[in-house]
C-alpha cells in the first residue's frame, strides 16, 4: 500500500483507472480492507481511509462531520469526476456523511454501499431498540448457555463491568469487541486513543436524511445489529436496496469477504453501466 501523500488520509489499497473507490474505515481508524479490495473484480482503483492520529502525528477528529469533511477535502486529489464511496460498520456512517457533502459541493457519487453499519441505538425508534435488546440478550445467553459454568460466569461479569464502564462514557452500544474485527486485540496507545474517539462520534452521530440512493449489504447471520435493516434505514434514505451475504457482521471482511466482494463487484460494474450508457445515475 501506498500514500498519496505523507498527510493525505488516503491510502492505495489497489492500483488501476478510472473513478475510484473509497473505502471509510472503522472504529480503529485503520486501513483493515486489503484481502476485500483485491477480491473487488473491477478496473478501479481502491484507497483506503486511514484516521487522522492513527499514526501519532496529529490529533484524532472528534466528530463523524469532522472526519467527513476532512476526508472529504483529501478527494479532491483523486476524484474530479465522481467515485464509488463504500463504507463498514462504523464507516458506513463515516461513508453516509462524506456523501451528504459531496452532494452539497455538486460531486458525483457514482455508489454509496453501506456495509452492515447502523446509527446509534438512540437514534433509533423504541421498537426497534427494544427488538435489538431482546436480540441481544437471547445471543449472550445463549453463549452462556454453552459454556462451562466458571466461564459463563466470568463472561457475565466481564459484561457487567463493560457495561457499566461504557455507559459512563456514553458509548454502551459498541461495548462488545464484536462490533469490529481485531478491535479487542488493539493494544497500540495511538490507535486506542483514536478508537476512543471514534466511539464518542458515533454515540453522537445522528444521521440526516439522503437524497440518493443507498446499496445496503446486510448479513446471512445476525448478531449485535436489527435483523431488518430497511426498517432502520428507509426513513433515512431516498432509495434503498438490500442485498444478503454470506457471515457475519466479523468475518464478512475478513474469512467471508469473497461473498461480501461479489456483491460489491456488481454494485460498481451496474454503477459503471449507468455511465456508459448516459442513463441518469440514482446515486
């Protein structure tokens, strides 16, 4: 991989031509979507988003409105003529943002693919909150269920204890190191600090209404997250499609990624169609 520049938060994941895509990154701030991009089988290049303070140089952005428009500004060298913007879990807000300012500055969003991310459960209507509780309790039960019984215990209180700690800081609802890869096994003090953040912008984060089109790729397998993302996403977005793969919200960029890049291979190859061929592009 390769920078633009030493402070550009772009990184080339994948060499090629034509608009590119852009890839938001998660709540460690890290460019995680190498294996994904090279198994997306299209002529584009792939950049990576990496976040400011990752490498501890500079302080990290407090605010999803303040990493999208610093993003945002680092495009211009790369994306005079539209981009495909993709996005997971936390970058999928990350993604959403950037696009709501595109649009604003008149850009072209060729595709905004939103994989798997969701608002904070705040923001989300009580029914809905109160599906996602019950969803969540019967999975934490149900791994304690097959578990031996000193273990079950600990796993419970070590719930407790994150609990308790996050809701202090406001940031209960991404408690669980499930909520992204690797983020349990993070111990670098910079990327620590700059995941912190992260979990305060999205605790904070409340989406605005897009008028575009939303490609939304969801899993075969629900954990943490609404087990219908249209009954989330619909009152925030123009148009929507839904599409499945193959996992879970983990491994779906890591040891599932070929499904997950399948999907997004057709995304851009229609979005590519639309272009050639003139056809107003919905995005």
């Amino acid at each position: 991989m390769d920078t633009l520049s030493r402070v550009s938060p772009l990184v080339l994941v994948k060499d090629g031509e034509g608009p590119p895509i852009v890839i938001a990154h998660g709540l460690s701030g890290m460019v995680q979507v190498a294996e994904l991009a090279h198994h997306i089988r299209t002529p584009h290049p792939v950049y990576g988003i990496q976040a400011k303070g990752v490498d501890g140089a500079e302080e990290p952005l407090h605010t999803v409105e303040e990493m999208a428009s610093y993003y945002v500004d680092a495009l211009e060298e790369i994306s005079p003529n539209g981009l495909y913007m993709m996005g997971y879990s936390f970058g999928g807000l990350v993604a959403l943002e950037m696009a709501q300012r595109l649009q604003a500055r008149g850009k072209k969003i060729l595709l905004l693919a939103m994989l798997d991310a969701y608002p904070h459960p705040q923001f989300l209507r009580l029914p809905i909150r109160m599906n996602l509780y019950v969803q969540r309790m019967k999975n934490h039960l149900q791994a304690m269920w097959n578990m031996p019984l000193r273990r079950a215990f600990d796993y419970f209180c070590a719930g407790v204890g994150r609990r308790i700690h996050f809701v202090k800081m406001r940031e209960e609802a991404n408690s669980e190191s499930e909520t992204e890869p690797s983020l349990s096994l993070i111990t670098d003090p910079k990327v620590m600090r700059v995941k912190q953040e992260a979990y305060k912008a999205y605790a904070h984060y409340q989406p605005k209404f897009y008028r575009g089109r939303v490609s939304f790729v969801t899993t075969e397998i629900k954990t943490f997250f609404p087990k219908d993302p249209a009954a989330v996403w619909r009152r925030l977005v123009q148009d929507l499609e839904v599409e499945v793969v193959k996992g879970d919200h983990l491994n779906i960029v890591t040891t599932e990624f070929e499904s997950l890049a399948s999907v997004l291979t057709n995304f851009v190859e229609r979005a590519d169609d639309h272009v050639e061929t003139g056809c107003r592009v919905p995005f």
